[in-house]
C-alpha cells in the first residue's frame, strides 16, 4: 500500500465506495463497510440517542456496536483495506 496519509486513504475509498451498487454487495459486508464508516467518522455509537425504531436500523446499530471498540483511524483503516478488497474483485 501507498504511504499516503490515512486520512486521504479513506477518502479515496469513500468515493469508491459510492460508485459501487450497493445491490452487488453481500448485506454482511454493506454493514461492515457502514459500521467502520459510522465508527471513523462519528466515534463510538451512543445507544442513548440512537433509538432503534425498525429492523433494517437494528441491523446497522448492531453492526457499529460490535466494532465500537475500535479507533477512527481503526476503522478508517479498516473501511479501506475492505473497500480495497472489493475493488481487486470487480
């Protein structure tokens, strides 16, 4: 990998990320991808104000739960090996 700045990594891997169809994505790796999204960019999830009305929103708020134990940077590292991965497979 290129020793680029973590931070334009991610950034690059976030518009590659929205050029892809989330239709071709296994639902697992979608949540993945929107749990170390959510993680980097928000910080850990406050399950306070994150009301969880339907299922669809209770998958998401699981996912990000399950991987709050990470750093930003973690899961921003995280995020771009993963879209990296799925890039290599197209």
């Amino acid at each position: 990998m290129q020793n680029k700045d973590l931070d334009i990594r991610f950034e690059e891997a976030v518009e590659i990320a929205n050029s892809m169809s989330q239709a071709t994505l296994p639902q697992d790796v979608a949540l993945r991808l929107y749990a170390y999204y959510k993680q980097a960019t928000h910080g850990t999830i406050d399950t306070r104000v994150s009301p969880v009305y339907d299922l669809r929103n209770a998958f998401k708020t699981n996912a990000w739960m399950q991987i709050s134990h990470l750093t930003s940077d973690e899961a921003k590292e995280q995020y771009t090996e993963l879209i990296s991965e799925l890039a290599r497979k197209k």
